[in-house]
C-alpha cells in the first residue's frame, strides 16, 4: 500500500475481532511511530503498550468516548515529556500517532485515536 492509499483508506475503527495483534506487527507500527518528525529531533515520545484485560477496562472507565478499548486486543498509550521539547511535544507526539496509525491500516490493523483521559 503506497503512502496516499493508506492516508486516504485508514479509518477510526472501534470494533475488533479479539484476535491477538502479531508480534512483529506491532514492532513495525511502533518503529513507524519512532520514525516520526520531531522539533530538533527532540523525540519526547514514550510508547506504553497495554495488553491487560483489567489495565485497559479501567482506561475505557476513565476515556470519554473510549470505551470499546477494553475489547481491543491492544491499547498503545503514548505520552510526551514537554521538557523535551517545550513548546511542540504534543505536535509531536501527533505526529508519532498518525504514523502510528497509517502503519497500522497498511498492515490491515484497525485503530481509533482517543485524546487524554
């Protein structure tokens, strides 16, 4: 899938089939996510991957709009340090996200976005 398909196809999907997401899956679509531009190369960007049942029901209770996340078989939480990069970290870690997300869909992975709890 070129660049211009997967920006055009992807989707916000909040229904998931419980299958377990490959390992080599999620390796790819998180080096997408480091790969993203950064203000000097700050990379204030951390990747926190929930794969607890108990973990992501208590964040689908805390999540406006997130409460299909207990049924995802994946939650990636994604945090950014604004002592790294003062006045861009959550420009950043957007753009980490998309990556994120535009990897997912060209590998046939779905994903929503949910902002901060």
């Amino acid at each position: 899938m070129n660049v211009l398909d997967a920006i055009r196809g992807r989707r916000s999907i909040r229904r998931y089939f419980g299958r377990d997401i490959p390992h080599e899956a999620l390796i790819k679509v998180l080096d997408a996510a480091r790969w993203a531009p950064s203000a000097k190369n700050s990379q204030p960007w951390e990747f926190i991957v929930i794969k607890d049942n108990e973990i992501k029901k208590k964040i689908s209770e805390l999540a406006p709009f997130g409460s299909f996340i207990k049924k995802a078989p994946v939650a990636i939480a994604v945090v950014t340090d604004p002592s790294l990069s003062p006045n861009f970290h959550q420009v950043d870690g957007a753009c980490a996200v998309q990556n994120l997300m535009l990897a997912a869909h060209s590998l046939g992975l779905g994903t929503c976005w949910i902002g901060p709890a």
